[in-house]
C-alpha cells in the first residue's frame, strides 16, 4: 500500500526522514519477452527502507503475452497493471500519471534491466533534494550480440539514437540542454500532474515521433523547477539486432526531422507544392550525398550524410509553418 502525503507536508517529511511514497511506471506495447526480461530485474532490486512503492504497469492495447507475463510478477512485486485504449505514448503516459499513488513518478521502459540499487539511488537523491522535481540517471546501451563494425566506427556519433546517457559521477543541477532521456527519469507528482504529455507526440503505431518528455521537462524548468542528475541510478537498455542498421538509423534521424518540421516557426512565401524551395533543393543535395558517400567513403563519413539525409526527408515531410496552422 502506498501512503499519500500533501506536496508540503511531503517535502518536510523527506527531510525529517520520514516515508517516501513512489511509482514506477512502465508504459508497454507488444513486447512481452523484454517486458517479463525488466520485470524480472525490478523482482532482484533492493528495497531502500522507509519507502513504500508499487509498479505500475500501462498496457497499451497490447495484442501479444503481455497480460500473461505480469500475472507471473503480480505475486512477486507491488504491481497494478491498467489498459490505456488510446493508442500512443503520451496517452499511456498521462494514464499513469492518472492512475499513480506516489509522490514521485519513476518513468521507465519495458526493455531495460534496472541495477540493484536503483531505486536506493533514487530515495536517496529525494531526500537529499526535496525541493527538487526532476531527476535522472545513466542509461548503458546493452547491444544484443556484437554490433556491426561500422556501427561499432560510428557510434560516438550516434550513441544518442540508442538512448545513452551519462553526465558523470557528480549530481549536477539539470539545464534546458542537460537533461535525463525518456528511459531513465523522475518527475515529482504534483508537477507532473500539472504538465500531461502531448498526445501529439510520443510512439504510436505509424508515427515513431518522440520527445514528449523532453518537452514536459524542459516546460517544468523554464518555470523555475529544480533538477538533479542521480550518478547511481543506472540502469541498462536493451538494443536489439533489428536496431543495428542502418535502415533503424537512418528513421530514427527521419522522425528528429518530422518532429522539428512540425514546430517550423517562419512563413516562407516561396513554396513549391508546400515546401519551400531551400526544402526541395537541400533534400535532393543530401540524399544524392548520402548515396555517393555510401559508396565510397567510410561509416566515419557517411554518417554525417545519412544523418543530413534522413532530417531533411523528415523535415520535408512534416514542415508545417506554426504561423500557418
């Protein structure tokens, strides 16, 4: 059972030492093998002492085991599981934020493995920073076998596309451009509550356009709320062989260039078919660089081009002038 506690009344608490209350949600679609994978982890973490939390689980009209493998856990770990219809992320998100009992909401994926002292590292940065509303940690990418040797070339250059993430081993104040990624982050409640996630973003089926909570969080400390990075909440994410090639990349990239492309914030009067002639010219360019370099230089190289590539698609794609909206 999760003890509930007035925003005020928590924070000093926390500093007495008093009971945390927390939930940790994971939102799910169709991948009940590396959901019962994490589930598996949260059943082997410790659990820090004067704090009570539960798991929360968001099934977003899964179609595969996904009921079948939380019924496993639901004897072994403090799990609700509740079913968000509306297909997308951000709906599942703002389902769980509905639904949760905590005074922190501790988002997480359904493809991670969690260290053992997670959640330790977690209750420990909270009442350290009680007047602090967002935390983070690392996120260790956990590639499934051996990546391809290009990709292994490239990827201090795209490290990024597979969600890792490390600021160091200091608990340094969050910025608008240091924050925590969507697999390993904290947001108090009451903040939360008062800042749902975009329906328009976030993973749903057809449209793979994140940063739903890039935006929720960089909103929240433009209003003057605090952040702390958490060095010791690490945990792992998963990378499967489907996501090392260069077809993975190259959407990933594209789906940067549609979200961008949507926020566009200048009316270009000199269009061509609904896109602005720089648009038509700068995609041709790039894909025509891509291809070429493809062929004949190194990944050290080509990347660059695909990276080009891929955005400007993507941006030309999903251009849409906010003052034309």
């Amino acid at each position: 059972m999760v003890v509930k506690q007035s925003g005020c009344d928590s924070a000093a608490a926390y500093r007495r030492g008093g009971r945390l209350s927390l939930t940790v949600a994971i939102c799910t679609w169709n991948r009940s093998q590396s959901l019962q994978h994490t589930l598996a982890g949260f059943a082997q973490i410790a659990i820090p002492p004067e704090t009570d939390w539960e798991l929360l689980v968001v099934n977003n009209n899964c179609t595969d085991r996904t009921d079948e493998v939380v019924r496993v856990f639901e004897g072994r770990l403090p799990m609700r599981c509740v079913l968000e219809r509306r297909p997308g992320l951000s709906h599942a998100r703002n389902r769980a934020v509905a639904e949760a009992s905590g005074d922190y909401i501790i988002w997480t994926d359904d493809d991670v493995t969690v260290g053992r002292g997670w959640l330790s590292a977690y209750t420990d940065a909270f009442r350290r920073w009680p007047d602090a509303a967002i935390f983070g940690g690392p996120i260790q990418p956990w590639f499934d076998g051996d990546p391809p040797a290009w990709l292994q070339k490239i990827y201090p250059k795209i490290a990024g596309v597979y969600a890792a993430r490390d600021f160091g081993a200091e608990p340094i104040p969050f910025t608008p451009d240091v924050i925590p990624w969507g697999a390993n982050y904290v947001i108090r409640a009451r903040e939360q509550r008062a800042h749902p996630y975009n329906p328009d973003l976030g993973y749903r089926p057809g449209r793979m356009v994140g940063w739903e909570e890039t935006e929720v969080i960089r909103a929240l400390l433009a209003g003057g709320a605090e952040g702390r990075w958490v060095p010791d909440a690490r945990l792992k994410h998963h990378v499967p062989k489907t996501r090392q090639t260069t077809k993975y990349l190259r959407k990933h990239f594209y789906n940067r260039g549609i979200y961008f492309g949507g926020r566009w914030d200048q009316i270009d009067r000199r269009l061509v078919f609904g896109r602005p002639r720089w648009l038509w010219k700068r995609v041709v360019e790039a894909e025509l660089k891509y291809r070429v370099h493809r062929a004949i230089s190194a990944p050290e190289v080509w990347v660059e081009h695909l990276i080009t590539s891929s955005e400007s698609w993507g941006l030309f794609n999903g251009y849409t002038p906010r003052a034309q909206v």
